[in-house]
C-alpha cells in the first residue's frame, strides 16, 4: 500500500501522528501542494477528490479521508486504542472529533480559503466546480474559533487530556486543528487559556507530533 501525503498540509499530519502513535510505517508518496501536484492529472488519477492524504491499497481500492484512512489502521492495529477501548470512550471520542472538525477544524479553513488570494474559486477544498471566496466569512471563522478555543480549554480544565485522561484520537484531531489555526495567523488561542496551554504543550511534546 501507499500512503499520498504533503509535507505541511494538517490533514496528513493527522494521520502521521496517529500512525506515529501506533508504531505503523507505510510506504509515504509526498505529493508538493505548494506547487499544485494534486490538482494536476497524474494525482488526479488517483485521487479525483483533489485531497489529500489518500491510501492506495494493494488491490487498488483507495481510502481518501484522513479519519477514514486512521480507522482503517485502528483495526489492523488495535492497540493503544486510540478511537476508545470501552463503549464509553468509543462514544466520546467520536463525539469530540464531530466537534473538533466542525466547530474548529471549519473555523480555520473558512477564514483561510475565503481570505488568501491562492484559494480563489476554490474556498471549499474538494471535487466541486469553482466557488467564490466570501470575505464575511472569514469574521464567522474567527468567532468560530474563539469559542471552539473557549470550550477545549473548559474541557482541559480538570483533565489531562480530552476524553478519560488518555491521549487519544480526540487530542490528535485537536492538535492539529490548534497548531493549523496558529499557522494560518488566528489568534493564539493558549493565551489567556492556563488549561488549553498546558494541554497544548504536553500534546506538542509527544514524540509523534513531529512526525
């Protein structure tokens, strides 16, 4: 099988630190989005959705989501559990990443693709037809994200970690989300956030978020 990833793009990060976690290496095709490879026929071929990362397997179906791509390894590699051990914690985690990806995750790539020039007719990521940048949505991202940043630090507040004291898929989508929403110049959501700093911090210093 191969992995199609991208050197800085958060969806592949994604799937780099929970494979990190699990001690799996998969055989990596870096695709240059900087220079628009995967919106090019070559990657195109492959992965019509224009995305990435995407997971070719030996019999030449493809798995082109991140989340999709992260429970396929789940259940090849069951341990440490990362999408939950119990019933609880299944419920729990699946419960953060729905909020995770449409409360913080949406925020970022609203007030990104509708602001930078390169997204032109392309501020929804995807196989669809152009679509126009809305400025008025990059206000809505940053409220977005300034309650998403509220809430993750209640959250922390007398925990660890997100779900049950352990580092799950939870903390890595979370992660992700945080450092993309940093790069992309949101506000700095650990200021003035004592438990989303802290939180922020001991997830930053796991050795599978450099990878």
């Amino acid at each position: 099988m191969k992995l199609f990833d991208a050197a800085w793009a958060p969806s592949p990060r994604r799937v780099r630190i929970f494979l990190a976690e699990k001690g799996v290496e998969v055989e990596r095709v870096l695709v240059d989005i900087s220079k628009g490879e995967h919106l090019e026929a070559p990657y195109l071929a492959i992965n019509p959705q224009r995305q990435i990362p995407a997971l070719l397997l030996d019999d030449g179906r493809l798995i082109d989501d991140s989340y999709g791509i992260c429970r396929y390894f789940e259940a090849l590699h069951p341990n440490p559990a990362l999408f939950g051990a119990s019933a609880v914690e299944i419920g729990l985690v699946e419960s953060w990443l729905r909020r995770i990806e449409h409360d913080g995750f949406q925020a970022v790539a609203m007030a990104f693709r509708n602001k930078v020039s390169v997204f032109k007719d392309r501020a929804v990521s995807g196989e669809w037809p152009p679509i126009p940048q809305i400025p008025e949505l990059v206000e809505r991202g940053r409220v977005m994200w300034t309650h998403f940043a509220d809430v993750l630090d209640r959250q922390l507040t007398e925990r660890q970690y997100l779900v049950e004291d352990r580092f799950t898929m939870a903390d890595i989508a979370a992660l992700v989300t945080i450092d993309f929403g940093i790069a992309t110049r949101l506000p700095d959501p650990r200021e003035g956030r004592p438990a989303l700093a802290r939180w922020h911090a001991d997830a930053s210093a796991r050795p599978s978020a450099s990878a």
